[in-house]
C-alpha cells in the first residue's frame, strides 16, 4: 500500500485564472467534462463521499430540460470550518465549479445554500460573484448563481432536507428514493456538491485527471482540506493528502500528549492513541469530510461524548422516532451510568440502540450518532462510568 | 412588541409571494426586528396566502428565526466541544456579570439577548461568539469585556 505521509499541498487555495480553466471547459464536449471528472477518482468533500462523477453524470442523463446545481454550503459538523475558508479566501472557484457542472449535466441555474452562520460574509461574496459573473458572460456560459441562507439547522446540511429549506419548509429530510439527481430542489434533477467539492472539480479540470491521480490512494484520490482544532499547538485549515495515518497526523499536529482523535466531526469516528498507526485516513479507513479534532490525556471522553449527545438531541429534527427517542436516551442513558443509576452493562444495551438508530433512522444524522457514541464508549468505557 | 407596517409587503415585493419566498421573508423580518411576533408571521400567511399555522411550523424549525422577544443584539455564545474545551465556561460568566442576565434572557433596556448555540465554524479559533452576523472569536474575558461595551454605546 502506498504510504502519503504528512505532505502539506497548496493546490486547493492556490490562486490561479479562473477565466483560462473555464476557457477550457467551455470548448469541452460535456461528456468529457464529466469523464475527467469521473477519471480523478474524485469523491464528495462533504463527507458522503459519493463519486462526483456519477452524480453529475446521473443528473446528465436526465430528460428534463429544467435542471439545478446546488453548493452545499451549509457547514454545521462540529470541527469544521473549510468551506467557510474557501468561500472566503476562493470564492470564484466555487462558482466556477457551478459553472461546470452546470454545463457538464445541463444546468442553468445554481443555488448556493449558506449556514446562517456564515451571514455576515453574503456582502462581500455578492461582489466577488457580480465580478465572476461578468468573466461567465464573456465567454459565452449562460448560468445564473442565487445565494439562499439558512437559519441555523444543522440537518439542513443534508441534502434533501436543504432543498426541503430552499423551498420554504421546515428542514426534514425525505424520504430516499427518489434520489436529488432525479428529484432535488423544486422536484427538479439536482447535483447538489460541497463546496471543496466544486474547488476541487476546478482543480481537476485545470490539471487534468491524470495529475490529479497521482495524489492520494486508490481508494482516496486527491488532496483534501482539513479543519484542525482541539488540542493542538497549530489549530487551522491544512490541505494534506488523503491516505495517511492518524499517528502521522499525530506527529505533525499532536501536543505531544494526544490520547485520543476525533475523525469527520461529531457525526465521525473516535479513534483512540493504541489504533493511531494503523487507522488510515481515507476511505479506506476513517472517511471524513475534514473535521480533526484532537484531545489530550487531560481532556475527559465523557464530556467529550456529552457534548456530542447534546449536539444531537437539539439538532435531530425530530421527523422519525428513531433519531428524536434514540439520541435523547443515549444522552440519558450515559449520564444514568455516570451517576451509577445505571450498572455498567448499560452501556451495552446503549450500543445496541445506536445499532438499531443506524438501520433504523431516516438519513444520515441519526444513521451516524452511532459512530461516534461506539467508538467512544467501547475505547474510552472507565472515562464513561467512572 | 413592533409594528410590521409595510415590512412584509416590502420584503414579498423583493423575494416573490411563492412557498420558496417564506424563508427570505422571514429572514428580512428578524434581520430588522430581531424576532417574529404572531402579527408578523399572520401577516407573511395573508400575504403569501398559506396558513399562519404552516409559517409558524417553518419558523418554529430554525433556531435563528426567533418567535419569541429578542433584544436589539443576539449573542450566541458556542458551546459545542472545541469551545467548550477552550474556555466558553468564562466567557458565559463573564458575559452573564456585564450583562445582569443568565442564558436565555434578555436585558430589561432590551438591548442583549444571552443564547447558547450549536458549532458556528470557528473551531480553530475558540472560544467564539456570535452577535447577530458578526462571529467574535479567540476570546478572553476583557476581549469580550470590551466587545460589550463597544455595542452599549452603539
């Protein structure tokens, strides 16, 4: 197996001239486009991972002529904070991924979904977008680009309940199938792609499949953006390549104490010091859409679970039992150990309702509760109960 | 309590009258009023001609779509694990002593309201607050001492 490293890159925030990429793709057959895409191996940056070359080509194949681009913008894990940076510091690579996948599978018109969080910087990104909007035209594209902001729902950040947002309901997510690429916003075929997602289709498009491919594994192509925070001496954004293992991770971003990182955010995986060298980050191992946040031997892993269980209870939007019962039980069921209400082989039955939350719930958010409440308690079970 | 006026008109005018509009026009309200009163939302139903029970619903989902008296400027303090880590303890209390108020009320002049809120982004910079838009971040207790006080004389 091919062994990355620690290699900080600088292709995702590097400054380059959107107009010649575009340039290039706007002569590019659209079957190209999205064979390119397919051919990097790219994989959505948002977490799912779902190839984005089958998403835009699905969404392709589609008869009606009345189709959508969605950015998912609305970045709610806990631990991450990339796509705010890139919209930030790149937002003309944003919208010129919208601008090709538009054009790669017949979209006129993009949405960008913002979190409510992010409200204060819709100013200065309508006047990066009028700019980038004038290149568009002169090349000849024919796209238009709206922002729609949400209000503070993490579940928005899936992708049906955001379109369910967009057209002016309660975030809830539907159910699945239809799939967005048949049915997405408006009832229309939809791509919806993170934001690193569209930077990274950039990439790809300006240095071609091939080069892109060099970066990464087999199975986790590219480079990607993390979001670094916790207890760490160099907390921040870093674009690093997929593959390596969370003991070099350790060793480039630990404080020298680190007892234990958390993979992909709340809705991620916890893996603890014992498994550093052998987890790989990656698909292969512990997928993430960039979240790392590191905790050393003086934090405790019962509150770190806590707040998790916290977030969740407040953030499930309550539609299917599940999710709504389940993540307030596991919050109380762990506290009731703690106090020793509960005997210890509670914990047990606990991992079994996260079990059944991940077969039984509607989407992603309570499907993934589990991840982190197993791996917590199965490697951290004395912080849990003492 | 405020007089919509001709705000709903207005903000329907700019963003449409379809079902789509409903989140943009209740936004357009709390961005100038800071909450949704029941007149507020009855009237965005006539206007839109839906149910005042269905915008009700819908505002009721969002956290930042307020249907309750919030003062001219809402803090959001976050809790979520990296700033809980890093000190979001202090900075409530700190908060909670300039302010005279616990989380969740609202000054008596009406100026604040003291919230708690999930993940706002700022990981890498925690402790981290949010005062309507405006995200504060690497705090310390007279970092946002001086904060306060900047908006009491606003």
């Amino acid at each position: 197996m091919k062994n990355v490293g620690l290699n900080k890159l600088d292709y995702i925030f590097e400054k380059i001239n959107i107009r010649e990429v575009l340039e290039k793709t706007y002569k590019l057959p659209n079957d190209k486009i999205i064979k390119e895409i397919l051919d990097s191996g790219l994989k959505g940056r948002g977490g799912a991972g779902f190839p984005t070359g089958m998403k835009w080509k699905f969404t392709a194949e589609q008869k009606d002529p009345d189709k959508y681009i969605v950015c998912n913008a609305d970045e709610g894990e806990p631990g991450t904070f990339k796509d705010r940076e890139l919209l930030d510091r790149v937002p003309y690579k944003v919208y010129g991924g919208m601008v090709v996948a538009g054009k790669a599978i017949g979209a006129k018109n993009g949405i960008i979904y913002l979190r409510g969080e992010y409200r204060y910087m819709l100013p200065g990104l309508l006047k990066e977008l009028d700019e980038f909007m004038k290149i568009i035209r002169e090349i000849g594209y024919e796209f238009t680009i709206e922002f729609r902001m949400g209000s503070g729902a993490y579940i928005c950040g899936e992708e049906s309940a955001l379109f369910e947002s967009i057209e002016g309901k309660r975030g809830e997510p539907r159910n699945k199938p239809p799939y967005p690429t048949v049915s997405g916003v408006y009832g229309k075929p939809t791509s919806i792609n993170n934001v690193e997602t569209l930077v990274t289709a950039i990439l790809v498009m300006r240095i071609g499949a091939a080069a892109y491919n060099q970066l990464g594994t087999k199975d986790s192509r590219g480079s990607k953006v993390f979001s670094i925070s916790g207890d760490t001496p160099i907390p921040g954004i870093y674009e690093l390549e997929l593959g390596m293992t969370v003991q070099e991770f350790v060793n480039g971003f630990g404080d020298g104490d680190t007892k234990a990182v958390q993979v992909g955010g709340a809705s991620g995986f916890c893996v603890p010091r014992k498994k550093f060298a052998e987890t790989i980050i990656g698909f292969e191992g512990v997928p993430t859409g960039g979240s790392m946040k590191l905790f050393n031997s003086s934090r405790s892993m019962y509150n770190v679970l806590h707040n998790y269980l916290d977030f969740f209870v407040e953030e499930s939007c309550g539609q299917c039992t599940p999710c709504r019962v389940g993540c307030q039980q596991l919050l109380k069921g762990v506290q009731k150990v703690k106090k020793g209400e509960a005997k210890s082989a509670y914990l047990n039955d606990l991992v079994k309702l996260a079990d059944t939350m991940k077969v039984a719930s509607k989407c992603g958010l309570g499907q993934s509760v589990g991840n982190a409440f197993r791996s917590i308690v199965e490697n951290f079970r004395e912080e849990i109960i003492y | 309590m405020y007089q919509v006026g001709n705000l709903v008109k207005e903000l329907s005018a700019r963003h449409g009258r379809d079902r789509a509009s409903l989140m943009p026009i209740l936004q357009g309200i709390v961005e100038k009023h800071n909450y949704l009163t029941d007149e507020a939302m009855v009237e965005v139903a006539r206007e839109l001609d839906i149910s005042a029970a269905e915008v009700y619903g819908t505002a009721s989902f969002y956290t930042f779509l307020d249907t309750v008296p919030r003062g001219k400027y809402v803090i959001r303090v976050c809790k979520t694990i990296s700033c809980s880590m890093k000190g979001k303890g202090e900075i409530i209390s700190t908060l909670e002593n300039i302010l005279k108020i616990r989380i969740g009320q609202t000054t008596s002049d009406k100026q604040f309201t003291l919230l708690e809120t999930n993940c706002i982004g700022w990981c890498h910079k925690a402790p981290a607050i949010l005062i309507n838009d405006m995200p504060y971040t690497e705090l310390t207790e007279e970092k946002v001492i001086e904060i306060i006080k900047s908006y009491m004389h606003k």
